[in-house]
C-alpha cells in the first residue's frame, strides 16, 4: 500500500459505519511502531462520531491495518503493458 491510494475500508470493528467507505491512503507509519500504521480519509461524506461532547461529523483520519483494507486502484493507473512479466 503507498501514499495517494484509494481504498475500500472491508472490516472495522471498532466503527462499523466506516466498512464499505471510500477511502484515501494518507499517512504510513513503520508496521514495528503502530498497531494500525495506515491512516486514511475519506473520500465521500463524513461519518458521524459519538463524543462524551455529543456527536460530531469527521473524515478521519482514521487508522487501519492492512488486512482491513482493500485496494481500488493498486497499480496507480500504470499501463497493464508495463505491469505485465
């Protein structure tokens, strides 16, 4: 996963609301020092967020591992002729 991708968030168990949303990779930290290293926005409306303050509406960032995520656009739209072996 690299800075810049689009993503479909498939599992958050912590905020069900965001399974399913569009997303765009925006921060990546070292695996070794975060348990969820990849941090996203997302790309349509904002969710909205219970606070001990009451609800309020974000885009993130929201952090992820990446077996929560999936790729939209993997190849950063590179011409198949240059990604094929």
């Amino acid at each position: 996963m690299n800075l810049g991708d689009k993503v479909i968030i498939k599992e958050c168990h912590s905020m069900p609301a965001l399974v399913g949303k569009e997303a765009k990779v925006v921060v990546l930290v070292d695996p070794e020092l975060a348990k969820y290293p990849i941090h996203v926005l997302l790309s349509g409306d904002p969710i909205k967020i219970g606070t001990s303050f009451g609800a309020r509406l974000s885009k993130g960032p929201f952090t992820f591992r990446e077996d929560e995520l999936e790729p939209v656009d993997p190849n950063h739209g590179i011409p198949e002729i240059f990604t094929k072996q």
